[in-house]
C-alpha cells in the first residue's frame, strides 16, 4: 500500500488521480475549513472517507506529521522512460536525472522544485536510492502527483538513451571549470545531480555532455543536492525566458 499524508499532499493528489485511491482515513477530532474541503472534493468524486482517531492515525502514518489526514492507494505507480522523455511541454525539453539521491526529505524537495521549475520528468533509479514515499510526497507538497517520474536500473546507461533522443546530458560536480550559468540552456537537456556528499558516479560522470560546477565563496565546499537542483534549474528558467540570450554550441 502507497500512503500520502498531510493536507496539501492529499489535496494535490486527489486532484491529480483522485479514482486511484482506495480511501481517505481523517482525524475525527478535527473539523477545520481545509479538512472540510478535502472531505468534500472526496465525497464529490465518490472516495470512501474513513474517520478514525488520531492516535490510528499515527500508527497509520508512522508518525505525526499527517496532519489529520490519510489517502490509501495501491503503490506508486511510475512513468515509463518514454514516457517521461515524450513529456515535452515547452519549446525544449528539461529533464532531471537523480544520481541515487538517498534522502526522502532532499528527494521530496527536489521533486517540489522541479515541478516549480516546469520539468517535464524525473528519472531516479531502481537501487540504493529513495523512491516516492509518504514522507517524500508530503515534504514534495504533492508535487509527485503531477510530475512523472521514471525508475531505471542503469542511470549511466539511460543517458546514452537521452542522448540518442537528441537530449543534452548536464552534470553537476563540484570540480568542474565550468559553472553553471556558462551553458546556454535553449536546447533539449537533462540535469543530472549525484548522491548527498559523493556527488555523481564516474561512470556517469563520463557520460555527460557537460560537467557544471556552482561557485562556492564561503567555507563549506558544496551546497545540499535539493538546493543545487534549485540554483541550476532557475538559471535554465532564466535563460529560456530571456529574449537575448545567445545559442551556445559544445
């Protein structure tokens, strides 16, 4: 079974695919407007809503960041690869690749980002990584439910996919000569962030077109991965909202 918790999650996702849930469970000794509203949007759609005590709700959930509410759901469902490729929705294409992000709370921030930042899809592997969960879902604000997200189970190897699809491969290491704003993101590319304090595999590293680094002028020699996610991807906002930038080629 696949659970979201907390307001904001529930409410995004019964709005994404609200028939794939089985039910809402709800807090019984809460009666607020914004409760009320997603008890009405499921009494709407015809989702069986449950009201249970708080304190099963806490065993529920695993915790007590729910927030007074529970949607149940089958486990989550993810996007094929192509699928998330085709996603295109703007001129160019922009999509991020996770190189084994381990953290459900970096994942989850990450994942709240990209969806901000208009990304077309997610692609994170199958192993040694964290997939989406209730923690990440609730920490993502419900960005899951709009953005499709594919599992691989070779990340090196899925961007010599991206590349046959005419896809630019960007990776971000803290070594690199070239930062990040120095490449011209007006072309079909795909971001590509490594695990929390080891950054990307070398064989991934040796995979992308581009390596970028994000200068760093105080003591501490990196930024956290959702935070780099959020500084490179604007810069891509930026740029493919200007009207003067000029095309770089490699």
């Amino acid at each position: 079974m696949h659970l979201i918790y907390g307001i904001n999650s529930v409410a995004e996702a019964l709005k994404a695919r609200g028939g794939s849930f089985e039910y809402i469970s709800v807090a019984k000794e809460r009666h607020d407007l914004r409760l009320r509203r997603v008890i009405e949007e499921c009494r709407r759609i015809g989702l069986p809503v449950r009201f249970i005590s708080r304190a099963e709700l806490d065993r529920m959930a695993g915790n007590v960041a729910h927030q007074g509410v529970v949607a149940v759901s089958s486990a989550k469902q993810y996007s094929d690869l192509d699928d998330v490729i085709t996603a295109k929705r703007g001129a160019y294409s922009l999509l991020l690749v996770l190189d084994g992000v381990e953290d459900p709370h970096n994942l989850g921030a990450i994942i709240r980002t990209a969806d901000a930042a208009g990304v077309d899809g997610l692609i994170i592997p199958e192993r040694r990584a964290a997939g989406v969960t209730g923690t990440v879902t609730k920490v993502s604000a419900g960005a899951t439910a709009h953005l499709p997200i594919a599992k691989v189970t070779n990340i090196a190897r899925t961007l010599e996919d991206l590349k046959a699809q005419n896809i630019w491969t960007v990776g971000l290491d803290e070594r690199a000569p070239t930062t990040y704003e120095a490449i011209d993101y007006k072309m079909n590319c795909a971001v590509v962030l490594g695990t929390e304090g080891k950054g990307l595999h070398d064989l991934v590293k040796k995979k992308c077109d581009f390596l970028v680094s994000i200068p760093m002028l105080g003591k501490v020699s990196s930024l956290n991965v959702s935070v780099a996610a959020g500084v490179v991807l604007y810069e891509i906002v930026r740029q493919r909202r200007s009207k003067g930038a000029v095309q770089v080629t490699k």
